[in-house]
C-alpha cells in the first residue's frame, strides 16, 4: 500500500535504477540529460565534462511504480 511507502530522499545509483528498469545505466543517464526520464535532476559543474546524476527514490517510484528501499542497497 501507497502509505506505507517511505521516501527519504537518499539518492538511487544509477546503476540500480537502470537494473530496475532492465536498460543499461548509460541510458538513463542519456535519458536525463536530455529531459526525457523525469527521476531525477543532473547537473554539470562550471568546465567540467562529467554530470552528477541524483535519483529521487519518490520520482522514480511515481514514474516507474517501483519502490526502491535505500536500506537495502
């Protein structure tokens, strides 16, 4: 049930999210990036080429409808 659920706000890797979803991780991150999988946010630092990706357990379990327990990672 829905109001059991609870979301902490800990981010989930990527690497987790894209096994939940059966794809690859370079797809998710391509896919937020692009603003295409609204889980999360990404971000780029000032001269930088690498994204920090954060995975809000609470967007990904309302886009996806799977619940991802952080305590358990």
């Amino acid at each position: 049930m829905e109001h059991d659920l609870i979301f902490d706000g800990r981010n989930i890797p990527v690497a987790e999210a894209a096994k939940i979803m059966g794809k690859d991780p370079q797809f998710i991150r391509l896919a937020m990036i692009n603003k295409l999988l609204p889980i999360g946010l990404t971000y780029k630092k000032e001269g930088s080429t690498q994204y920090d990706f954060y995975i809000s357990p609470k967007l990904f379990y309302e886009y996806t409808g799977c619940y991802f327990d952080s305590k358990n990672d």
